[in-house]
C-alpha cells in the first residue's frame, strides 16, 4: 500500500461537523477558506475524501499531492 500526502484548499469556512469529518487532517484556515493536508492511502481514498467534501457542502478549489516536508 503506498500513501501520499494531499493538500486540499476549500471554499469558505468549515463548520464543527465538517472538522469532525476531516479529524485526521491538519486544517488550517486561510482568509479565503480553508487547508485541509493529510495521507490518502490510494485512489479510492482521495475519492471519499472529495464526496464527503460534496456531501459537507465544500467546494474544492484544489487537491494537490504535496512534498513530504510540507505537511
């Protein structure tokens, strides 16, 4: 199983269910939304990341693969 760290950048704040949905991740806010950087552990993780995104009503601006030291 190979795994990679992601940054993901949404639209507008996260609420605390939103928080709750992504515990496992570094989420920091930024002036224009939010950060959200953590492992995916394959394909169908980043998926079930971006669904749940949709299904919490986040717009993802970008999901981005990003070097080790930068997580």
């Amino acid at each position: 199983m190979m795994t990679t760290l992601y940054e993901f950048r949404v639209d507008g704040r996260l609420t605390d269910q939103a928080r709750e949905a992504f515990c496992d991740m570094r989420i920091e806010e930024l002036p224009a939304g939010a950060r959200l950087c953590g492992v995916v552990i394959d394909e169908a993780h980043l998926l079930g990341i971006m669904a749940q995104c949709r299904a919490l009503g986040l717009v993802i601006v970008s999901a981005n693969r990003t070097a080790a030291g930068t997580v």
